[in-house]
C-alpha cells in the first residue's frame, strides 16, 4: 500500500506541476485572444495572483492521493483466495 500511495504522490506532483506549468504560459495568451476575437472586454488580463495555482496543484495532488486512498481501501478487504476465485 505504501509503494503505491508514493507512486500516486510522485504522479500526482508531476501531473500537477505540469498542469500549473502550462495553465501559467497559456493563460496570458488565450486572455489575448479573447479580447482580440471580442469575446472578452478590451481591459481583461491575467494577472500576477499565483493563487489559482496553488489551489490547483494542491487539488491536482488531493484528487490523486484520495483516488489511491479509496481504491487501496476496497482492494484491502478483499482476501486473497476471494481474488484468485473470480
């Protein structure tokens, strides 16, 4: 249980720097594009507030360690002979 809850919790670090990475480069630029296809108002920018970032990286970490807590739990109460039957 301990080697998979650390290999969820590297994953779920990776995925989520990665996601914060490429929301941080992307964000700027599809602003501009909304407010150069008139979708947004002409004063909409991204600013510099780095916490959407940190709640999506902690989010990005919580979902994946809770994913590994849950499925862990259920394959935890089955037995092994009640596994190799099915």
């Amino acid at each position: 249980r301990r080697m998979v809850f650390t290999e969820a919790f590297v994953i779920g670090v990776l995925a989520s720097a990665a996601g914060c990475s490429l929301g941080a480069t992307g964000a700027p630029r599809l602003a501009a594009w909304m407010v150069d296809a008139g979708i947004a108002p002409a004063w909409f920018r991204i600013g510099e507030q780095t916490w959407p970032l940190h709640t999506a990286f902690w989010t990005g970490l919580f979902v994946a360690l809770s994913g590994v807590a849950v499925s862990s739990w259920r394959a935890g109460r089955i037995g092994p002979t009640e596994a190799l039957r099915e």
